[in-house]
C-alpha cells in the first residue's frame, strides 16, 4: 500500500538563518501561506526564544496557517519550551520541536557532558514539551556522526517519553546515501517501540548529497522529510523540498506519496529567491533556469522527436510553462528549422544551408541566439516570409 511522507518545511527557520536571506514578519506570513497551499505537512515556523522578532513571526504564522501543522524550534532548555509554546498558542495544529546533540563530538564539545547525561536532558525536554502540546518532535542533532547503538537508546527513549517524531539530523551533511540507509534500517529494526512514532530525515548538504540521503532514508522506512525551498540553508544548504517532492513522484517503484501540489513549485521557488534575496542557479534540478532548456544539437533533435527522450518529468508538472531550445553555436538544423517555423519563416529547401551556416556565424559571434536575433538575420537575408 503507497506510504504518505510528510513533507515539513524548514524554509523559515533552517533556510532563514542563511545570511542576507533575514525576512521580516510580513514576508514570513505570505511564505508560510504559499507553503500551506503548496500542501507541506508542517511547517517550521522559527525559533521563538531566539528573539522578539522570531517570537513575532511564529505568532503571527500560527494565526494564518489553515491546514498545516505549525512548528517552533527549542533548545532541550525549559524556558525555549514555555516560550515555543507561548508562540503557537493560536496554532490550530501546533508541535514544539526540542533536542540535544547526539554525536560524541557535541556530547563532548558542545555540552561538556556524558551519553547519559544527555539521555537525561532529551527525555525531560520532551516531557516538559508534552505539558504544553500534544505532537512534539526530538531532534538528535548531529545523529549522523553518533554512536548508532546510543541513537537507539536515545530515540527509544524519547519516544517513550512521548515523542511523536524523532528527527535524525545529519548536521554536518556528512552521510553517504548507503550509510544512511544502514543506519535507519538499524532504527527501525532494533528501536523497540519504533512503530509509535514517525522517523524524521532533516539532511544537509555539505557533500552535494542531501536529496540522496533523505530518499535513502525514505526507502528504509523514515515517513518524514525535512526541507526548504530551493534547498536553502545554513553553508551549503538544506535538502531542496522540490528535489525530494519530484522524485517521490517521479519513482513510481518507492510507493511513497506526498500532499504536495507540484505545479505550485516553480512559483513558489521564485517566490523565495526574490524575497530571500538568494539566487537560485541555473543548473539547479526542478527549478533552475535550464532544467528544461536543451541546447546541444543531439538533445534538440532528440527532444523536438519526442520530448521524452530527454525529459522525466514535463515542465507544466512543476508550473513552469515549456521546455526551452536555446538556439547556440551546438545546435543543429532541426532545432534552428523548428524555431523558424514558429516565428513564421518558411524555408525552401534550397535555402536551408545557406541560412544554417549564416545562423552558425551569428551564433559563434554573439553565443545564445534569442527570436530577435533571429528575425534581424531573416531580414537581412531578405527571405520569403
Ligand atoms: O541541522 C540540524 O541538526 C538542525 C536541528 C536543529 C534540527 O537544524
Ligand atoms: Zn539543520
């Protein structure tokens, strides 16, 4: 039977500690309404204890949001607690997310303490998160660098504690996709009481590997993913919310589905590159300038044949409007013929290589040959039109 993942978005809360990408109130409030439309599950709306301004903002998205479960981030800290909880009062579904570093090397560096010892402060935190609501979330910050058998203890334990979620962030974006599968399928296979709450993937993507890691995840049994349009974040970012809501969709054989809209995403992708002031690369999967623009003449040709050989997903399926031929210097007859036809130029066949090679000139001299280019060439070339 297909599995729902559930899709929580960290946009406004690990994406927005970006520098340079601070949005004010009012901007929070427009993204997290996209973000409810989009269908996301939950969406994380800040850090409330960490100032006035994100106490605000957790404040004001709780209010609006119609359908999503609304999330602010604590510290295993009693007085983050009372403050998250504060801030979500108006939430209708609202879910406190709390923990503690879980590797070694934050047990040690971070928190000057011991396996135990933060055994201790993870299961409090949750209790007191549950005093306040219902669904609360553990993170286990840095579980991708932690000892695997005190992983299980400790989601064990939390999930006994009332945990609904447990989150295994690898922090550090440190993971390959065959280690993450591993390390969740060791969870789900010698955490006790693994069945009462949901596995979360919250990937970072410091080895270019945060979408691979979050299916990787997914396909050994984690129901939750977390992530960020356009897959901003802290350094090299979070795990893109489009990459991993497309492959789901895409890969029929992993049986997953997900709430999201996907011909939302193109939109909301241009959305929170202007509003974050964060570009967004061209080559950048789903929502990049060129993830639908073929250039090299085989391409061209190949696509102009038939979109699929060079297409797994249509353009329309994400909201942008049509595949591009970007007519250059690699382009072949085929596409310049086709592009012609559509600006209304009809080409006798005796005038077809005269014009290719006038084209190949123009397009070594000016590099991307645009339809104004185009028709100012015809022109001057005086041809029938
Ligand atoms: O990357 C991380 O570990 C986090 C946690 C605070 C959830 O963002
Ligand atoms: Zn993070």
């Amino acid at each position: 039977m297909s599995k729902q993942i559930f899709i929580f978005d960290t946009t406004l809360r690990d994406g927005e500690q970006v520098p340079g990408c601070q949005l004010n109130i009012d901007e929070k409030v427009m993204i997290a309404k996209r973000l409810d439309e989009l269908g996301v599950d939950i969406i994380e709306a800040g850090f409330p204890v960490s100032s006035p301004g994100d106490f605000k903002s957790v404040e004001a998205v709780s209010k609006v949001v119609q359908n999503a479960t609304v999330c602010g981030l604590t510290r295993a800290v009693k007085n983050d607690i009372e403050v998250a909880a504060e801030a979500l009062k108006h939430a209708k579904r609202p879910r406190i997310h709390t923990g503690i570093g879980s590797s070694d090397i934050h047990i040690k560096h971070k928190f000057n303490s011991n396996r135990d010892g933060i055994l201790e402060r993870a299961v409090d935190a949750v209790k007191y998160a549950k005093i306040f609501v219902e669904d609360v979330e553990f993170y286990a910050e840095d579980a991708g660098r932690a000892d695997l058998e005190f992983l299980a203890r400790l989601t064990e334990a939390v999930i006994k504690a009332g945990a609904t979620v447990v989150n295994l962030p690898d922090t550090t974006g440190y993971l390959l996709p065959t280690v993450m599968y591993e390390r969740i399928s060791y969870l789900m296979n010698n955490v006790p009481n693994v069945d009462k709450a949901i596995l979360s993937m919250h990937c970072h993507n410091d080895l270019g590997m945060a979408t691979a890691n979050t299916i990787a995840g997914v396909q050994a049994g984690a129901r939750q993913v977390e992530v960020t349009i356009n897959g901003i974040g802290e350094r090299a970012g979070n795990t893109s919310l489009e990459e991993v809501a497309m492959t789901l969709k895409v890969h029929k054989e992993l049986d997953c589905y997900t709430n999201i809209k996907s011909e939302m995403l193109y939109p909301l992708s241009k959305l929170v590159e202007d509003t974050m002031r964060m570009p967004v690369q061209s080559n950048k999967a789903i929502v990049g300038r060129n993830a639908f623009a073929h250039s090299s003449g085989i391409h061209q040709d190949g696509f102009l044949k038939n979109a699929e050989n060079y297409e797994i997903m249509t353009p329309q399926s994400v909201g942008v409007d049509k595949s591009d031929i970007v007519l250059t210097a690699r382009s072949g007859r085929h596409a310049l013929r086709h592009r012609l036809a559509i600006l209304g130029f009809n080409i006798a066949k005796n005038e077809a290589d005269g014009i290719y090679n006038e084209f190949l000139e123009l397009a070594d001299r000016i590099k991307e040959v645009n339809d104004k280019d185009l028709v100012d060439l015809m022109k001057e070339l005086v041809v029938e039109v």
